[in-house]
C-alpha cells in the first residue's frame, strides 16, 4: 500500500501532455494554449476620441468654426484646418491635423460656432494608436489557462482560432450485478446506478469529455471486452466496483489477462483504499471502488491529477489553511479525506463536520462546501488546529 502523495508522483510521472489542436475560442475555455500569441497589429489600429466632444488645434484660439461630425466608424479624410471643428463622437476616428477633443460640457456652441469656455491642455482626450497593444507585441504566453477575459482579447485581435493542448476522452464502466439505472425497478437486492452519474459529471467538471457511462455485467469476460473496446477510443479507462477482493471483482484480473502495466493497487487513504492505476499503450487506466463517495473521493484526489496534466494544467489544487472548527480523528492513520463546511469568521476559516464520512455518503458530500486533509502522521486534529483545507469546485 502506498501513501497519497507517492501516488499522486506515479500518476503524474506516468501521464504525459496530450497533442495540440486548433479550436474555435468560444470552445477553448478553461483549455490551456499551446502556443505564443503575438498581436498582428496595433490595437487600437487607429488614434480615436476617448469622448463626444470636438477635435480642434487647441493652440488655435477659444472660437472655431464646426464644419461637420464624425461618428465611430466613420473616416475623415481630410486634414482639419487651423480655426476649423469636427464634432466627433467617443471612439471615432481621430482626424488628422487635430491634437485634441474638448469634451462637449467645456464649450458653448451657438450655431455652428463653437467657444470654448475653459483652458485646457494639448493631446486631450485622444487615444493613441498602439497605445494597448503594438504591433508584434507578445499578448499570451503558451501555458495560460483561457479564462472568458481571454476570450474578448483574442477576438480583438483577429484570433478566430487558437492552438490548445486537447482535453482527454474518458470512458467509463460501471461494474456491478446489483446495479440498475436511475428508473430501474429497486427489486431484489438492486441499488441505483449512482456512481455512473457522479464520475461523469466530475469528468465534465474537470475539462475532459465523458464519452460513455455503460453499466458492465460482473463478468470477467464481458469486463476484458468492454476495457480492451474503451482502450481503443479513450484516453483514460475509469471502472466503478470490482477493484478489490471479492469473489466478483474482476478488474484486477483483466488487466492481468491483457497485460497491462499495473502501478499500484492500493493507497493508505480513507475513503477509498483500493485504487487500480496502470498503463495500457499509453492510455491510462483507474480503478475506482464501488462506493460512492470514495469513487467521488478519489476521482478528485487522483484522477483529476491526470486529467490536468494532459490538459497542460498544473496537476495540483491550491489549500488554504483552515481552522478545526471540530475535532476530527484518523484512528487508522491513513491520509484522510474529511468533507466538511468551510466558514468564514473574521477573516479566517473554519472547518465543521456536515455529517458521516462512511463511504456511501452521498448525502454528506451534497452538504459540504469543502474538504480538509489530515495526513496519516496526525491521530488528532483538535478544535482551535490549524489544518490544510480547499473548497470544492
Ligand atoms: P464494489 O467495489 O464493487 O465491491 O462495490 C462496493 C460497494 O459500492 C457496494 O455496496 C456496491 O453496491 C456499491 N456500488 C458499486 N457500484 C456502484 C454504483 N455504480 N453506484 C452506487 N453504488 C455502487
Ligand atoms: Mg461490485
């Protein structure tokens, strides 16, 4: 059995970045850009007026003449005249041989007179060209996560389309003869197939595409076929049940059978001690236990470790250091995984227990806002004990 953090090293040791490819923006969210991008132009292209006002010479006098109006997106080919005005409004284009756009509550205009009523300072009001951006400037490292702030500043540049690491297809089997799906009659010793709906909804969450959710009989053969087939068109293979030693857990057998490379089989965590990880071809393979909040547990704890990496995201969470607002205890002294309520008091965190962390509590994780680790080395944590904590996505 190894320990939490040994495993994540494995995971990630084993997991490589997936390739590129170039995808429209509005579908780069939350993906990772694989590449520099530089701008292609100035932005803004052009100088513009930051106001409604009037574009004048300023040294000209107080009193111009208003010979016409520019509009955003309009274009005034001439040059302005000494004594000349073009009224102009907030992000037009800028006229040439103008310095300057007196705001519209600084004149008084009668007809096409205009008189300006106070001092003011040459270059107001105008937006220089490039004054953002230059042409050639570097705008995004290769590495940034795309936020939707990213999103408006690639379209400003003329990026339609941009190169990001791929996220990863994920399949997954649920194994068990007592399953059945959500309007399944709960007959005879059958349960819900909750498990199935939980991981693929934590597969979405964490970037990568859920490909299937098939309920796979507790038959050895059925199961080799149905990871062999998900192996052929999935970058990550995740079994639900089956992975520890009961006469009908099969998975690790299968991955015997066709020789995959098995890198451990147990971490010394609570919830969910038996984990499969190995390595097929370069594809990735977890073994997830049965129950449920130990598949949820270490689907966040490990899985989503992979799925960064390949994503070219930084396979690790950021923690906040919580105050035990409860004593919480690690009798088996294993790397615990408490799901608690996170609060904020005057400016610092406290952690209190939303419920029992028995391994099939759904219903506890459902009220909880976060979790907090104690590492197998702590028996106790005790209220008032500084401890390492995140809240949930
Ligand atoms: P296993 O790991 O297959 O031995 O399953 C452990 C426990 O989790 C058993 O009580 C199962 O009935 C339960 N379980 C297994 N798969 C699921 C699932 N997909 N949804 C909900 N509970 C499950
Ligand atoms: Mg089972």
């Amino acid at each position: 059995m190894i320990k939490a953090d040994e495993a994540i090293d494995i995971i990630i040791e084993n997991t490589s970045i997936l390739s590129e490819q170039k995808k429209y923006i509005l579908d780069c969210i939350d993906y990772v850009l694989a590449e520099d991008i530089y701008s292609n132009e100035d932005l803004p292209s052009f100088d513009k007026s930051a106001m409604d006002g009037y574009a004048i010479k300023i040294n000209d006098g107080q009193e111009f003449e208003i010979i016409g109006t520019i509009k955003a997106g309009d274009y005034y080919n001439e040059e302005l005249q000494s004594g000349k005005a073009l009224k102009i409004m907030t992000g037009a284009a800028f006229p040439k041989g103008a310095d300057s756009v007196i705001q519209i509550e600084k004149v008084d205009v009668i007809d096409n007179k205009l008189i300006i009523k106070d001092k003011v300072e040459k270059g107001l009001n105008v937006i220089k060209k490039g004054c953002q951006i230059k042409l050639n400037d570097l705008v995004l490292k290769k590495g940034t996560v795309i936020r939707p702030y990213e999103i408006g500043l690639l379209a400003s540049l003329g990026y339609d389309k941009i190169k990001v690491y791929k996220s990863p297809d994920v399949s997954l089997l649920i194994t068990g003869d007592e399953l059945v799906d959500i309007n399944g009659k709960l007959e005879n010793g059958k349960i819900r197939n909750s498990n199935g709906y939980s991981l693929h909804a934590l597969v979405k969450n964490s970037g990568a595409n859920p490909l299937s959710m098939d309920i796979v009989k507790d038959d050895k053969e059925i199961l080799k076929k149905s990871i062999l087939d998900a192996f052929e068109k999935s970058d990550i293979v995740i079994t639900s049940g089956g992975a520890s030693v009961g006469d009908y857990d099969f998975v690790e057998d299968v991955l015997d059978e066709i020789g995959a490379d098995v890198k451990f089989k147990k971490i010394k965590i609570k919830p969910g001690k038996p984990v499969v990880f190995a390595k097929y071809k370069e594809k990735l393979f977890f073994g997830l236990p049965g129950n449920p909040l130990s598949s949820i547990n270490v689907f966040e704890q490990f899985v989503k470790m992979a799925i960064f990496k390949m994503m070219g995201k930084s396979p690790e969470y950021d923690y906040i250091d919580v105050i035990a607002g409860d004593n919480f205890e690690n009798a088996k002294r294993r790397t615990i995984y408490f799901y608690v309520n996170i609060e904020k008091h005057e400016g610092k965190y406290y952690a209190y227990k939303s419920g029992g962390q028995s391994s099939n509590s759904l219903k506890t994780i459902s009220n909880s806002n976060g979790l907090i680790i104690l590492p197998e080395e702590v028996e106790n944590v005790k209220v008032g004990d500084f401890i390492k904590g995140r809240f949930l996505s």
